[in-house]
C-alpha cells in the first residue's frame, strides 16, 4: 500500500497542509539482526480479526483489533507507553478497503452527512480498492504510518479540529521516532507542534481528550526538538509550578527541563 498517497499535488484537493507530509517517507530498512529477533516473536495472541461496517459507504471490511487483555506495559517513554511485542499506535486506525475513510477507531462512527459526502467525493474517487478486502495478520511499524497519514487525510476532509489533526501527526511522529528514524521524527514533530500550539490558543481543554498539563508538555518536548530552548523551558517551568497536576508529570517536566538547560549550555 506505500505510495498510494503519494500522487496527492495531482488532485484537485484543497489541503492545508503540504502534500509531502502524505507522501511515503522512511529512512533505511532495519537490519537483518532487527527483522530476524522480530520474526522470532509470535504476536498473533495479540489480535484478531474483526467485521465491521463502514458509516459512509456501508461496505463490510475486516480488520485486525488489539486484545487488550493481552498488553503488557514494559515502561513508559515521557507519555508514551511501551508494551512488550507490539506497537498499539499501529492498530489505532480503522481503515475502510473499499472507499478509504480511515480515522481514530474511536472516532469512527463520528461522521455527518456533509462529511460523508465530502470523503465520496474526495477519497473514494481516487482510492478505491487500494487495499486487499480483509487485513490479515500483523499491522507494522511502516503499515502504521500510512494507515495515520489515511487518517489524516480523511481527517482535512472532514475538516475535524485542530486538536484532532495535531493527535494524528503526534502518532505519525511518535512511529518515526520508534523506528529511530529521526529525520522524519524531526519533521512531523514540526507538524505536529504547529497544530497542538494552535489547539492550545483556540481550542478548550480537554483537547482531544488530553489535559493542559499533557498538551504543555508535548509542546515543551517539541520545541525541544526544535531547539526552542526558551518556549520549552517556559513551559515546563509552567508545569513544575502547577501543584494541581500529577506529581509524575511535574517529574517528567523537571528531567526535560535539565536536559534542556544543559542542551543550551552546551551550545554556549
């Protein structure tokens, strides 16, 4: 399926968004040594495949579903939980075969008519019958990217919140930075760092179901990367002070804040 996006500058799609964040981008392929300690693990205890149907073009379509029972939490990196043997943010999507709305599996039922419309006309046109009728087996790393980059795609289509694309573009780049691709980490993590910032100056908390304290730490982690030192650090000094939030989240903000502090020293 990598590609298929690929030729979006040649629709007539009015997008706000560049073109190239659609298109297939991925650094060099793991190694041997990767794929093979990956290939020793079997996952298929952690999914199944499930029926459902499409709310804009009533197809059936099946797709693989996480068993939640099944994850085991190995750490937490920042927000971001870790689980043993497989990667959930690759599972977020619900991906229809047969006209392409893709989005948030919780989202998925959460379409108007207008935007019912708008994806027939926009994405069905052009996308139908990209994919084989059922999904089979495990959904990985680079699978998970292009069903988010599908998603968000119908989500400018749809025209949802900012919040909402700001959601989708921290998991594209959250899967680059898994993958240690840290260009392309790099440049979604600018995507989503303009868009969480615009939520966070118009939109009311929760924003898109995340806490201030949890949108003010992402966009102190990503002007971090950025190497706005001076917006991370005012940030996360506004977390430190704030006795309401969570004393692990204070904790986070306090270790981000010395590894910037000493970033910008170091450039000194």
């Amino acid at each position: 399926m990598y590609g298929i996006l690929d030729n979006l500058k040649d629709l007539p799609l009015e997008l706000d968004l560049p073109y190239e964040i659609f298109a297939t981008r991925f650094s060099e392929p793991p190694s041997k040594a990767e794929d093979e300690e990956k290939d020793s693990v079997d996952i298929s205890q952690y999914f199944f495949v499930k029926e459902f149907e499409c709310p804009v073009c009533k197809a059936k379509f099946s797709t693989s579903v996480l068993r939640d029972s099944k994850l085991r939490m190995l750490r937490m990196d920042e927000l971001r939980p870790v689980y043993r043997d497989v990667e959930p943010l690759c599972y977020d999507i619900m991906l229809c075969v047969n006209c392409g709305y893709a989005t948030l599996k919780d989202r998925f039922l959460v379409v108007s008519e207008k935007q019912r419309d708008a994806i027939l006309a926009n994405i069905r046109t052009n996308y139908a019958n990209f994919m084989p009728a059922t999904s089979h087996a495990e959904i990985d790393l680079k699978q998970g990217v292009e069903r988010l980059k599908y998603a968000l795609l119908t989500a400018l289509i749809k025209k949802v919140s900012t919040g909402e694309r700001a959601m989708l573009l921290t998991k594209i780049a959250w899967l680059y930075k898994i993958m240690k691709d840290e260009e392309n980490y790099l440049y979604y993590a600018k995507y989503a760092n303009a868009e969480l910032t615009k939520a966070y100056q118009n939109e009311s908390f929760p924003i898109f179901g995340m806490s201030e304290g949890v949108v003010t730490f992402l966009l102190a982690r990503f002007a971090a990367d950025e190497e706005d030192y001076s917006t991370a650090l005012k940030f996360l000094s506004n977390i430190i002070v704030n006795q309401n939030l969570s004393t692990r989240l204070r904790d986070l903000a306090r270790d981000l804040k010395e590894y910037v502090q000493q970033q910008r020293k170091d450039e000194k």
